[in-house]
C-alpha cells in the first residue's frame, strides 16, 4: 500500500514541511522511510477543526458512535496484512505478536461499542421533583457527558492496542469526544495506516471527518503546542515517566489546567514466599525469566523487580533461565539509548551484582537478558534502584528475614501491579498483600505481570509515579470515564435534555430513578 506520508488535519490529507525524522526497523537496524513533521500551525488547525467536530458529534446518540466504532473495527481488519506487515517493519514484533494485537485492538473498540448500546454507562440518576415537600424540591437528572476535544499521545511499544486507534481513542470517541492524536515518530506508516481505516469509518457513517485528527512529526515544540492548545480538554498518554510528568507539568501551567491521564513507569515488583521458593522454586525462575523476556522487556507490566529471601539455588536457576531465553530487539535506537543509560547507572552502582546479561551491543538492537542482584538494606537506602529500566533486566532483592521482606514492600514505590508468589495457609501473605495493596493497581497471586486482560473488571493503573490519575484506567470499560463529566439538569423540559435521561427512556437505559434502579419509562 502505498504512503502519502502525510498528517490528517481538519479532514483532509496535509503534505508537512516540518523537521524530517524517520521510521527504523529494528531488525535490521536501518532507517526505513523519512517523514515530515507537522508544524505548530498543522496542530493548532486540527485542534481547531476537531473543535468545530464537538457540538455535532456529542450529540450524536449512542448508537451512531457504536456504529462508529464498529466500522472503525472493521476496517482495521480491511487492511489486512499490509497493517500487520508495515507494523512488523517499524517495530519487528513479528506477525504472530501483531495478529494477536489487531485482535485485542478489534476487540476493545467493539467492547465500547456494546457498551454504548447497552447505554447504563453514562450512570443516568433522575430525582423527581415534589411540589407538596418544604422547600419545594425540583426535578433532578444528572449523566455522564462529553468533555471535548482530547490529545492522544499513543506508544511506542503497542503500535496497534495502545496506537492511533488504541484504548485512548476508542474510549475517548466513545464518550462523544472529537480527538486529535499526535501520533508517535517510531512508526508513522503504521499510524498513517490506522488513520486511513478512521478516515473510511467517519465517512462511511455520515460523521464530520474532523472528528478525529492525527499530527506526524518528532517536534518537541509541536507535542507543547498541542498540550496548552486551550481547546484540548484532556490529554491521554502512555511513554516513559520522564515524558509524562513534562506533559503534566505543562498541562498545570494552562490558563485552564487539564487532567492528563498519564501510564508511566512501573516495575511490577514480585514477591516471593520461603515457603514458595522451597516448592516451587524453579517453575518459577523459569515463568519469570519468561516473562522478563518478553516482548524484549517492552511491557509496562514486566517484572522489574524481584524480592525473596536470599538463595543460592534460586539466584542459579533464575540466572540459568535468564540466559536460556529468546532475545529480542528493542523497538526503537532511543529506547536502546534509554537502556544504556539505566543498565550503566544499575552496574556502576556499588551496591549491584551482576548476575547475567547487561552488555548491550552498540551496533544491534538485538539485546540480552539481564539479571542484576542487590540486598535489601541497599534497596530500602537508594531510591535509584525502585526506577524502571525500560527492557528486558530484572533486579533480584535479596532479603536476609521475612521482617526485611515486608520493609520492602512498604517501600516499594507506586506500580501498575504487585505479584505474590504464596503457598495455601502462606502466613506471610496476607501481611504483603495489605502492604502492597497501597501501592498498585492490580494485586496477583501465583503468577506473572506480563499480560492485561481487557474486560470490566481491569484496573491498568496505579498511583505515582505508574500513572498521574491512579483512580481511573486506561484499560477495560471504565477507561471511558476519564473523558467524561457528570452534568445535572433541573426542571430542565423533556426536549432539552439528553435522551437517556427524558421520561420515556425509548433506550431502555438503566437508571437510578428516586433511589431505585430500573429500566422503565416514568
């Protein structure tokens, strides 16, 4: 398929005179095509057309942005495998990675989609109005509603589920939100592709085409101008926490201040019992060796850190499993920069053992397995040991007594998630799980961080520094919310408000009516 190599902007094709920046394959470690970045003034038309989109489109009823979605989903799967493979040269996931991508991605904006015809989501609450009571009490309704305009900062390291068409987007169109996506310079052809499927679905369904905007380019100055644009009303990120807390201090200088729902860093600490590591000890070097590899440690789940009590055997069999599996590439030559530095901070650090691995090549991408020890005495005295390392390395925590287990856990920073390696009856379970508990999003017991299942009941999130808004996720259903506001209407007349909240309730929304929840007309 061939590339126009330009940003979506007001709902038309724009040729960019920007700075030029270009897409890599990081298999071969070459440049791939050269793109040129949007200006100042491109992003500010999308912003401005993406506002012009808002009147109409929040007003739209659920069902037409479900069909929105749903077209968008489709021709996602249109593309076929000219999407898997432009992806695969920009990122060498490999197709059986990408596939199972497409399909989650597929899969979460057609599970908006169900939602949205479902409707109960906009929490719809109607207190009638009684004119006998003392005061009077007026007639009450209050729903979720749309925000605005939304800038979406996809990442690096999911092209598809976390891309131009990701979990951001498809939660922020779904909440009725027009949204401008500057799309990441590590694969812009994969980005341009995405768009075109956007495009195809907003004219399809009869839906302004400057609904949803996408702005190439690696400016600095263009993603800034983008974050204090007064017109954009919220902003979804997910990239590295040095990045993400740039956008949010920015967003705080706005003359109007922002939420920026921001995903950052996280190591994904994993606890293990005495009385697992005697059972189990080596299943489970083996599952976390497994899990530290994949996807080249490229997961913001991947486990980081790992803290037992010191064991000869186990520090062997993980140091063993380490170095027997697969290596990959990393994405992109900043992400290996990135590593470079963290992994000659973590080694020249006196406090650290190494135990396999570290030596990243400087001609390659392909990078190793690496495996670093410290005690916990050190951890508990050198913050700089809680940051992340952005790809496949793990640091092991060896604690000398259960006391200095839970000391870690206390200390353990704010962390998407928190494993729990226990046995039945473990007696030091409880007291890590209520310890842990205040410092993640997700808790797991008996297994591994690597893998997000998207449903309902997901929480991706988790307090600072994994994410700016630890009471809200950025996967599952409830993503939605974060686009939204509660707005309530008193004695509004029937014709002026929401459908979902007028007397005949022709949706059959489920709604909380005088304290009662029900679907039926009043």
């Amino acid at each position: 398929m061939n590339l126009t190599k330009k940003s979506f902007i007001n709902g038309q094709w724009i040729t960019t005179t920007g700075e030029t920046f270009a897409s890599h394959n990081p298999v071969t470690n070459q440049a791939i095509e050269q793109f040129n970045s949007a200006s100042v003034d491109d992003g500010k038309e999308a912003v401005l057309g993406a506002k012009l989109s808002f009147n109409a489109f929040k007003n739209l009823s659920g069902l037409e942005r479900a069909s929105l979605l749903e077209q968008i989903a489709v021709e996602i799967e249109a593309l076929g495998d000219d999407l898997l493979n432009t992806a695969n040269d920009e990122t060498g996931l490999g197709l059986v990675r990408l596939t199972g991508e497409r399909g989650r991605t597929c899969n979460q904006i057609r599970a908006f989609a169900t939602m949205l015809k479902e409707g109960s989501w906009v929490r719809a609450t109607i207190d009638t109005a009684d004119a006998n009571r003392t005061p009077p009490k007026p007639d009450l309704r209050r729903m979720l509603r749309p925000i605005g305009p939304v800038l979406v900062f996809p990442a690096s390291n999911f092209p598809l589920a976390f891309g131009v068409l990701g979990g951001d987007t498809a939660s922020a169109l779904a909440a009725g939100n027009p949204v401008v996506i500057k799309a990441h310079p590590a694969h812009p052809a994969t980005s341009e592709l995405c768009m075109l499927a956007a495009e195809r679905a907003l004219i399809k369904c009869g839906i302004a085409s400057n609904t949803i905007a996408m702005v190439q380019g690696s400016s600095l100055e263009l993603a800034q101008s983008l974050v204090v644009n007064e017109a954009i009303q919220a902003i979804g990120f997910t990239g590295s926490l040095q990045a993400g807390r740039s956008i949010m201090d920015l967003a705080a200088t706005r003359a109007t201040p922002i939420p920026v729902y921001a995903e950052m860093g996280s190591t994904n600490p994993v606890f293990i019992t005495p009385d697992a590591l005697t059972k189990r000890g080596s299943d489970i070097a083996n599952g976390l060796a497994a899990s530290i590899a994949m996807g080249t440690g490229q997961f913001c789940t991947s486990p980081g850190v790992i803290v037992t009590l010191k064991n000869a055997q186990f520090e062997h069999q993980l140091t063993d499993a380490i170095n027997s599996a697969n290596q990959g590439y990393l994405l992109h030559p900043s992400i290996a920069t990135g590593l470079k530095k963290s992994v000659s901070s973590l080694v020249n650090n006196d406090n650290v053992e190494v135990l396999a691995g570290t030596t990243l090549a400087e001609d390659s991408l392909k990078t190793p397995n690496s495996l670093i020890a410290t005690s916990a005495n050190a951890f508990l005295a050198d913050d700089s040991l809680h940051e992340e390392a952005f790809g496949p390395i793990s640091l092991l925590v060896n604690c000398q007594n259960e006391a200095e287990l839970i000391a870690v856990a206390d200390a353990i920073h704010g962390n998407l998630t928190a494993t729990i390696h226990c046995q039945d009856e473990d007696a030091l379970a409880q007291p890590l799980a209520q310890s842990l508990e205040n410092h993640v999003g997700r808790l797991i017991v008996n297994g591994y961080p690597t893998g997000v299942e998207v449903c309902a009941s997901q929480q991706h999130s988790g307090p600072y520094p994994a994410c700016s808004s630890p009471a809200t996720t950025s996967v599952g259903s409830d993503a939605i919310s974060r686009f939204t506001r509660f707005i309530a209407y008193q004695d509004m007349p029937q014709a002026l408000l929401p459908v979902e909240l007028r007397d005949d309730n022709t949706l059959q929304v489920l709604r909380q009516v005088n304290n009662h929840v029900q679907n039926a007309a009043l």
